[in-house]
C-alpha cells in the first residue's frame, strides 16, 4: 500500500441534498420519491480537504438525522486529534461511541455516519500525497466494468435498452413483485439484451427461504449472473447454505452486513458467490476494501454494492479498481442529478467500463453551485 502519511482533523462538515425521484425508485420493500444524499467534507489545518458521502437511502427521513450524528456526535470527538494512518480514525470513533450506539440502539446509522467521515479522511490523505485514492490504497488507476443496476419492474426491458445504447454491459433488474411479474420482467430483459447480456436480479429481501428455494430454479432459464438478497439479510448462514444448494445461479449479498467477523463468516460459508459491501454503509475505505481483498483471495466475485451519489460511486470505484479481480461497479441507471453534480467531472463510460483518472484522491469536486438549491437545512 502507498504511503499516504498522518492525518489531523481540524474541521468536518455535513450537508444534505435532495432531489426528486422521477419516476420513483420501487423495490419490494418500498418506493423512493426523492433521492437523498449527505455528503461530508474534512480539512486539515493546512487547508487539504476530502469528500465522503453516508448512506441516507432509508427510512426516507433519515438523511438529516445521519447529517447531524456526523456533525453534532462524530465532529466534536475528532476534530483536532491526529492519526499516524487514515485507517485508524474509523476504528477509533466506533470504539470511542460503542456505547452510544448501545445506549441508542443505533448500530446502522452509526456505522454510516462513520464510513462517511473515513471516506472523506482517505480522499483527503490521497489528495494530500498527490495520488489517486485506487493508488494510495495499494492498487492502481484501471477501468472498472460498471453494470446498470435499480431497473424498475415497469417495463424493464425499455430502459434496459437505453443503458445498452449508453455502453453498459450488465443490467440489473428489482424483482420481488409477484412470481409471474417477475418471470415476465425477466423474460422481457432477456429478450431485448440476448443471450450474452450479464443479467442479475435483486430481489431486496422479498421472500421466506422457502419461497426461494421454489422460485429460484425457475429463474434459471433467464441465465442470471446472480440472485441478490432473495431473502432476509440476517437469515443464518446454515439456511443460505441451504438455498445455495438449490439455487442455479451464485447468491449475492453484503450490503447489509455490517462487520468484519460477518463477512469472514460470510465468505467461509460458501453460500455467496458475490459479496457486495457497500462503502458508505459500513466500514468505509477501510473497512470495504479489506473486505474486497479477502474476497477475492477466496476466489469469490467482489461487487462494491452503491446506489446513491457521485462521491460514495467514485470511491467505490477507486476501492474496485485497487482490490482487482473480475467485479463490476454498480450504476444506479435512474436519473439522479446528485449523481453527477457530486462528481465533477463524471467519469466516461468507454466499452463498458468507468475510466478513472490520475487525479488524486476521488479525483472529482461536488458542483457546491449546481447543488444548491437542493440543500437541505439539518
């Protein structure tokens, strides 16, 4: 790994932006009608500044509360204190506020108020050192497959089209609408993409285990790539062993874990194919590409889980490209202007791929000016 030195912390910043969704992003569980996004914003004494973003999809009013766990919690027990490594601050604050996410029963949203701050502290360590953040973090500044992902079960095909024509190489559908909706959306999307497409499905936690277990050998005339979160997040390794067993395609899952032993356990089981820990939920850079690494040293398939703004999509981008192996960056394929005005300049899409740059860090700047009349007070 590149040396990117110590860190001070002498000021951290949140805000929150949204926009509306149109047409509504559904999924089995819900449907959003805005796209959120808290992005973070750290400074060392001598001006060097980094971005990170903290997940804020759900429940819809969450955005602010995070936004302020970061600046009213996290900022005041950090700023100032210095670090030898940027991998060192997240580890602290979970330590430092392990009893408030007991006293608060809060596990989630502190873990993504602190990703958020330990994406910003590695932006701005790579800023610092003049590297780009896939360099700093050991690897090296390559295309990464990016796939299509969020498509609606309202005439997927359609857009699905559209994303072909834009470059995308994979696509990945939301089922969990009904079985015969779903084998209808499936039939539809490989009818229009053919036989090569990769196509994935998400089915967002919609079925009991013994509904997946009936409805995953139907999908396999489809072909997937894989079935993602067919069932609950928290269902016991012995029960997704199981449903691997019977299922035709590997499973995929990740983005609701949330802690290294879970996903070393996750790994050792041999149920997932696919691991797919999302950046800006839990365990940050540091966290999701230690992940990313022992994933595929176990021969498995690392695919960064993302589906909100610009500055969480380019770190995990950065995270993909330094920890190799054959993944795919998630592309949300639903407008959303925080996507892009989040990240400026917005990488190019070339035969399938996101091409990164040798700017350093993230390598992009939030559009504060284009943003702004979707500021949100906190």
């Amino acid at each position: 790994m590149a040396s990117v030195g110590s860190v001070t912390l002498a000021r951290i910043e949140a805000a929150v932006y949204r926009v509306p969704a149109d047409p509504p992003v559904r999924t089995a569980f819900g449907t959003m009608h805005d796209r959120p996004a808290v992005i973070v914003r750290v400074e060392d004494g001598a001006g060097n500044h980094g971005w990170g973003e903290v997940f804020c999809n759900w429940p819809p009013p969450g955005a602010e509360h995070r936004a302020r766990l970061v600046a009213e919690v996290l900022a005041p027990l950090v700023q100032g204190r210095s670090f030898d490594h940027p991998a060192e601050v997240g580890a602290w604050l979970e330590q430092r506020t392990r009893v408030l996410v007991l006293q608060c029963d809060e596990p989630g949203p502190f873990a993504q108020a602190i990703a958020g701050i330990d994406g910003a502290v590695w932006d701005m360590a790579a800023r610092k050192a003049g590297l780009p953040l896939a360099v700093a973090l050991g690897g090296r500044v390559a295309p990464v497959p990016a796939y299509a992902s969020g498509i609606n079960p309202d005439r997927p095909e359609r857009m699905a089209a559209a994303k072909r024509a834009e470059g995308y190489g994979g696509f990945k559908l939301k089922i969990g609408f009904g079985r015969d909706r779903d084998l209808a959306n499936l039939a539809a999307m490989r009818a229009e993409l053919g036989a090569d497409a990769r196509l994935m499905a998400d089915a967002n936690q919609a079925w009991t285990l013994d509904e997946a277990a009936r409805i995953a050998p139907d999908l396999a005339p489809f072909g997937l790539f894989w079935l993602e979160e067919p069932v609950m997040a928290d269902t016991s390794l012995v029960d997704w062993q199981a449903l691997a067993s019977v299922a035709p395609m590997p499973l995929a899952a990740g983005e609701n874990m949330r802690s290294r032993a879970e996903f070393a356990a996750a790994i050792a089981s041999g149920a997932f194919g696919v691991v797919q820990p999302d950046a800006i939920k839990w365990g940050g850079v540091t966290g999701c590409a230690e992940v990313g690494r022992t994933v595929v040293a176990a021969g498995l398939n690392y695919c960064p889980h993302f589906l909100s703004g610009g500055i969480g999509l380019m770190a995990s981008a950065h995270i993909l490209a330094a920890v190799g192996g054959p993944g795919m960056l998630e592309v949300d394929a639903n407008e959303n202007p925080l996507r892009t005005l989040l990240a400026r300049p917005f990488p190019v899409l070339a035969d399938g791929r996101f091409v990164l740059t040798d700017a350093p860090g993230i390598g992009v700047e939030p559009d504060l000016v284009g943003l702004e009349r979707s500021r949100h007070s906190l």
